[in-house]
C-alpha cells in the first residue's frame, strides 16, 4: 500500500534497518493481513522520524522479534505472564483462577474472544493439550499483529495445542458460528481501569478495541458454547453490573473479578 503525502496513517508496518528481504515480505503480508500501510524502512531513516511522518503507530518486523512502537514507547512482544502460568501448571501447581473457573479438559475447543498479549490464550492452550483446539480474536490490527507474529515465532509447547489467531470482531465472528461450536468461550474485554499499570498494560490500553461487551454478545457466546462462558474483568469497573453478571467470589484485596455462565443456550431472536 501507497502511503499518501501529508498523511499520518494511525498504524503502519515496517522492519528493523536491517537489509533483509524476507523480512521485509513477513512485513508487507502482515500489513496487507490488517489493511495498513506497509513502509520501506532504509538505513538511516529513524523510527521516530516514521512516527513523525507516517504513522502514529508502528508494528517493526526485527530479525527475532516483533515490537509495538508509538511516541510514547516500544513494547516487543514476550510470552511474558503467560509463560510462568504455564511453567506453574508443568510444575503441577493448580492454582491460576483460570484452572478452578473454566475447568479445561484435554481435548476441549476453547474460542478466546479478546486475545490482547495472549496470556490466558496460552494458558488455555496448555490446559486442552494436543488434542485440543484453541481460536483466539483479536479486533485491534496493532495488537493481532504483535500477537499473531509474536505467537507465531515461539516454540510450541509439546503439552499445549496450536493457537489459532483470528483479526476479528468478538460479536461479529460469534454470529458466523453454529451452536455449540465451542466447548469454552473466553472473555477478557478492555474495561476501563483507572488504576496505573505496567509499561506493557499501559501499550496494551493506547492501543485496545474499546467496543463495549453487550448482554447480546453474551447471549451469542452462550449459544456458541456449549458447556461454559468465561468473563473476566476489573474489579474497579461498573461493567459487570451493566451486563447483569454476577462474579465469583474474590479475595478482600483481589483486584480482577472472574465469572461464569452456562453454554448450551439458545440466544434470544434465534430460531
């Protein structure tokens, strides 16, 4: 794609200064994946100068990674939370709330709804094993692609299923799909938090889908699951009221909220 003079794309793709061309084509197919503009990126042509000139956010294909670069910072991606959660399970240790709330079996089909830096994705993987399935959505063309490559680029568990990543609309996609396609679907929706947070939390926030979760898309993943929806969200947020959830219990000073609601539904206006 062409970028036009005098115009300051919200997201472009580019790659580190390095001249290598296979690189540069994993960048120009990932930025026609999302429908961004691809830039040439030459020796000397700092990244600071793109953000000044061309976009107001890059993702950078580097030689062994992939980062999220705006004015404010650089995020690369790192499996990070996700994996000690997963060296805890290896460990034996079932203690991750995501364990004791959405109970994964092995072999299950799990359609995680808002993927983010991929966290829950990878512990949900580990969960279902080799027999299972994982599909993972992500809205925000910034965030599905660090995800999607940054995902893509780490060795697989032998323990844990293939995580699928889809550039998607939650509610969208959940109204394409047959009742009880999934045995779990997974919620984790950008709430807002007014709290501060961690450099990566806060790269995650600029650069989120903030459509609100709606009880029609509940009802949606309700018909599409066919055991359990699982919600997570702030405990510092009105949403979950909003959507008429009730939480589990939580810890007096636990600040993330987990629900649960049964699948096997039918949703309202369907046939």
């Amino acid at each position: 794609m062409t970028v036009p003079s005098n115009t300051l794309w919200p997201l472009a793709v580019t790659t580190s200064d390095r001249r290598d061309p296979g690189l540069a084509e994993r960048a120009q197919q990932a930025a026609q994946e999302v429908g961004v503009p691809y830039v040439t990126r030459h020796h000397k042509l700092p990244l600071k100068n793109l953000l000044a000139d061309t976009a107001q956010a890059l993702v950078v294909f580097e030689a062994s990674a992939v980062a999220l670069v705006d004015s404010q910072g650089v995020l690369r991606f790192s499996p990070g939370l996700g994996y000690l959660r997963v060296k805890q399970l290896d460990a034996g240790v079932q203690e991750d709330m995501l364990v004791r709330i959405a109970e994964l079996r092995p072999g299950e089909r799990v359609l995680d709804c808002t993927l983010g830096l991929g966290a829950d994705a990878q512990v949900a993987a580990r969960l279902v094993g080799p027999a299972g399935t994982l599909t993972a959505l992500e809205k925000s063309p910034a965030l599905y692609l660090l995800a999607r490559h940054g995902l893509e680029a780490l060795p697989r568990h032998p323990g844990a299923c293939p995580i699928q990543v889809v550039h998607a609309d939650a509610d969208t996609y959940l109204r394409t799909l047959p009742d009880q396609a999934f045995d779990v679907v997974l919620f984790d929706p950008m709430f807002e938090r007014k709290r501060r947070s961690s450099h990566a939390f806060e790269m995650l926030r600029r650069h989120a889908d903030y459509t609100p979760l709606t009880r029609a898309t509940l009802a949606e993943a309700q018909r599409v699951a066919r055991r359990v929806v699982v919600l997570k969200g702030s405990r510092y947020s009105s949403d979950f009221p909003k959507l008429g959830v009730q939480h589990e219990p939580v810890r007096p000073n636990g600040t993330i909220l987990w629900a649960k609601l049964p699948g096997g539904l039918t949703a309202p206006g369907s046939k």
